[in-house]
C-alpha cells in the first residue's frame, strides 16, 4: 500500500512550475516551443521568464531519434536564430552519452552465471 502512494506521489504536477506551451515548426527541420509561465489559475505567472524549448529528429538506421534542448533566448526570434546551435550542442551531448555507454560497456567484467554447472567438477 505504501508503494502504491509512493507511485501516486510521482505522478503530482507541481502547481507552482506550470507553463502554457505554443509551437513554431517551418515543418521541415523542427519545432521551437515556447513555454509561458502560468499560475495554477492559468493566469500569467510575471515573476517567472519564457523558456524556449527546440526539437528536432535524425535519421538513424533505426528511424527517426528525437533531439530537444533549451535555447537561451528572450524572444520567439532569436530562439530561430539560435536554433541550429542548440540542436548541434545537443547532438554533441548525445554523442558523448553514446561513446561513454559504450565505453563503459567493453570495461565490464562478463562474469559467468553462477547457476551454470560444469561437467567435472
């Protein structure tokens, strides 16, 4: 029972951190979104900033993967403007996951299953 509330407890929206969210796309390369503060009302929240949010796609061979990231920009303009740096910085953060997953994937020992019985001994 405990780990049912725990569970429901997960799923509680913060009343205080809510956004009302508008999309721009040129339907073609991506989506910037801009996300207005509100208050639990659905009125402006003026004491909190827009953020701008871009997303986009690669072709992988194993179909589209999505890429989003904040752009640091005041208005809907300027986050166009700074659209391509903030997809290739995201890009470039995913590469690195990538590399590390990776990395860390040749380091693990393969340790044998222990349930595995060996004829012999």
């Amino acid at each position: 029972m405990a780990d049912e509330q725990q569970n429901m407890e997960e799923f509680k929206i913060d009343r205080t951190n809510l956004y009302v969210e508008e999309s721009f796309t040129d339907l073609k390369i991506g989506t910037v979104k801009r996300l207005k503060p509100v208050k639990s009302d659905g009125s402006e929240d003026k004491s909190r900033k827009p953020m701008f949010v871009g997303h986009t796609s690669i072709m992988t061979p194993d179909g589209p993967l999505p890429i989003q990231n904040v752009i640091d920009a005041k208005e809907l303009a300027q986050a166009i403007k700074k659209f391509p740096e903030a997809m290739q910085a995201a890009m470039d953060r995913l590469i690195e996951e990538v590399k590390k997953y990776q990395e860390q994937q040749k380091s693990e020992i393969q340790r044998p299953d222990s349930n595995i019985i060996i004829p012999g001994r």
